[in-house]
C-alpha cells in the first residue's frame, strides 16, 4: 500500500507520477518489473501489450528510478524544482 500522506499532506494532492510517451516506448516491461509498488501495470489494446500508469498516486514523490532504466526515454516526471514548491505552498495552506 502507498504512504497515502507526504509530509502530512494528501499525496493525491501532489502531481508527481511518471508519464509515458508511447512514440519512444519499446513495450520492454522495464518499467512493470522495477517499480515494486504497481505504478505500472500491463494493458492490452489490439491484441498488443504495452506499459500504462494505471496507479499513479502510488508513485514516491522524487523518485525518477523507472525513468533512470528505460532504455528508450520513453518515461518522463515533472519538474522537481516545480514539485518542490507545490509541496512547499500545500504545506503552507495546510498551517494557516
């Protein structure tokens, strides 16, 4: 099961997950097999397989590993500067 809080905030309130761009992906399931918390999981369309975000608040806020292994780029996370400072302003709001 996901941490279902970062820093005591809500994690479905933080927008960090990776994304991934199918024109580069390989469908080689290195993504299905590192990340152990089911972020990614198998999804058949036309008979293909292919990688899909299907869980995507169970992704660790900062981790890029997924993104590290791809062998074809295909796997991208917003910024960290941009997330960062999300984080910094939710936990803000929530002390006022």
């Amino acid at each position: 099961m996901a941490e279902e809080t970062f820093h005591g905030i809500p994690r479905n309130k933080i927008p960090w997950y990776p994304t991934i761009d199918y024109e580069k992906c390989l469908a080689c399931g290195k993504c299905v097999d590192y990340c152990k918390l089911g972020v990614y999981e198998w999804d058949e369309q036309q008979g293909k397989k292919k990688p899909a975000v299907k869980n995507p608040y169970n992704c660790v806020v900062l981790c890029t590993g997924c993104q590290e292994i791809c062998p074809s780029g295909a796997i991208k996370h917003p910024s960290k500067t941009e997330t960062l400072e999300i984080i910094r302003k939710l936990r803000k709001a929530q002390h006022h």
